[in-house]
C-alpha cells in the first residue's frame, strides 16, 4: 500500500512540472510571436504604409500564436 502512495506522489509531481513547463514554454512562444509583432509594426510604420500592413501583422500573429504555439485562444 505505502509503494502504491508512492507512486501517486510520483505521478502528480510529475504532472505538476510537466504543466508548469509547459506553461514557460508557452510563455516564451508568445513572446517570439509578440516580437515578431513588434518587427512588424515597425516595419509598416518605417515604410509609412497604411492600416492594411498592421493587419497583415496582426493576422501573422494571430497565426503565430495558434500554430506555433498551440493556442486557440487569442491574447
């Protein structure tokens, strides 16, 4: 019985640093796609072009976020 708490113990730390993990890993994929964000912006606003550039930016995000970093929810 005590080898079985054991390994429950085991399997929720487990988790718990797997999901935690996960989260930075997240967390730094937003950020790649929010620099590239930035980058772009920049761009548009450099090359004194219209909203339509800003857009396409925020799309390109949009897409970053959701295929890069496997979110559906956008932030």
């Amino acid at each position: 019985m005590g080898s079985f708490r054991f390994q429950i113990v085991t399997v929720i730390l487990l988790c718990l640093f797997l999901s935690s993990s996960n989260h930075i890993w997240a967390r730094e994929c937003i950020h790649h796609c929010h620099k590239r964000l930035a980058i772009c912006n920049q761009y548009c606003l450099d090359m004194n072009v219209g909203v339509t550039c800003q857009t396409k930016c925020v799309k390109g995000y949009e897409k970053c976020t959701t295929t890069r970093c496997g979110l559906n929810d956008r932030y």
